[in-house]
C-alpha cells in the first residue's frame, strides 16, 4: 500500500525565502520530480498543504512602500546593509530564475491567505499551488499589492477560478476569515516563528526543516520518509 504523505508548508506571500523554497526551479517542487525517478517513489505520494503566517500582522490594508520598509525595519534605515541585501537576493533569484523587483507596497497579507485556504480546502493542492505561485509572481517580480482586489482576482484566473466565484468569495469579507485567523494562531502555537516552515509528515516521526533549502537536503528527507514507510 502506498503511503500518504501531507508536506506543511507554512508561508507568507510577502516572505522571498518562501518563495525562494517554493519556487518551481528550486527545492521542494523540484526535489519532488527528481524523487519520482527513485525506486522507492512508488512507495509514498506527496501532497503540499499551504499553512498561513505573517511577517507583518500589524500591516494596513493599504501598505506601504516595500523597498523603504525593508531599509527601515530591516537594516536600520542602512543603505549599505539594503545594497547588500538587495545583492544576496538578486543572486539568489538568478539562480532560481526569479528577478527580484524590490519596489512596490507591503501591506497585510490576511485576504491573500483567506483566499488561499478557502480554494485548498474548495478546489484541492493543484489549485493552491496555482494561487500561490501567482501571489508570489505579482508580489516579488510585478510590483503588485499584496492583497489588493486584482492581484487577487488575476491569482483565480491563474488557478482556473472563474470569475463570478472568485468575485463572489472576496466581496464577502468574513467567508474563511475566522477560519484563517485561527491558523495563524495555530502555527504560533505550534512553535512556528520563521519561514519557510515545512513538515514532511511521515509514518514513524514527522521532518521538520526550517528555512529555503537546498533541493539535496529535501531529497534526502523524502528518502527517509519513503524508507520508514517501507
């Protein structure tokens, strides 16, 4: 019998190590289509489930300017440490095939995690992949709001939501509010303090791995993952 793995990805859609770990050329999509060559993929599956978590709860719907906030908040209002910054990730998302754009507003990101967990739990993982790879797309790369009415509703027409649903869900501000509002609270009372978080759950013990990874160490988890389900 094949086992069934959950993978717990906590994130925020304003985090760049998140979509760092999350992006399709890098880490964890990308160990899970190496890992389908090994023999012992035929023994696990594994689901992605999306968990939400913000960098900045005291954020205003409206936001404010991303590079100035980093600088400020960040570094210290240092424009040397925001240069070096703004080196490490431009080389960071070379590599992963991301052009990091560091202007544009931050603001709180709750209607784009409340969008999220109600199409998981309506539409399923491929759906949420979808939104969540558009979220971060518009955010980082587009100069997008991060929870504005169109960055959202151009993320449902990514994942295939049409729009009189999609319309429908964000002009009810309180449909999965609650719902978000609590898993938040649940991933702080989980221990959960920085992301990316991620817990491949297994059938002996769960691994948990902290931080963007290289896709070597997820590939080894999933290996251990699928030797214990053996």
């Amino acid at each position: 019998m094949v086992y069934e793995s959950q993978i717990s990805f906590t994130l925020d859609t304003i985090c760049p190590w998140t979509y760092l770990a999350k992006t399709r050329q890098l880490s964890i999509p990308s160990a899970l289509r190496q890992y389908r060559s090994y023999p012992t993929s035929k023994d696990v599956s594994f689901t992605m489930k999306f968990f939400p978590y913000q960098l900045y709860p005291e954020a205003s719907k409206e936001g404010e300017d991303k590079y100035e906030w980093y600088k400020r908040t960040k570094y210290d209002d240092s424009q040397d440490k925001m240069d070096k910054y703004i080196t490490l990730m431009t080389t960071y998302g070379n590599a992963a095939g991301i052009e990091f754009d560091f202007h544009g507003q931050v603001a709180n990101t709750l209607d784009a995690h409340r969008l999220i967990q109600h199409f998981q739990e309506d539409r399923g993982p491929d759906t949420a992949d979808k939104l969540v790879d558009s979220l971060y797309a518009q955010y980082f790369t587009q100069r997008a709001h991060p929870s504005a009415s169109d960055t959202l509703l151009k993320a449902t027409d990514h994942a295939g939501i049409d729009r009189t649903t999609s319309e429908a869900f964000l002009a009810d501000e309180q449909e999965g509010l609650l719902d978000t509002k609590m898993l938040i609270q649940e991933q702080a009372s989980n221990g959960v303090d920085s992301i990316p978080y991620v817990v491949f759950e297994g059938k002996r013990r769960d691994f948990t791995l902290v931080g963007a990874k290289e896709v070597a160490e997820y590939l080894k988890t999933l290996e251990a993952i699928a030797r214990e389900a053996s």
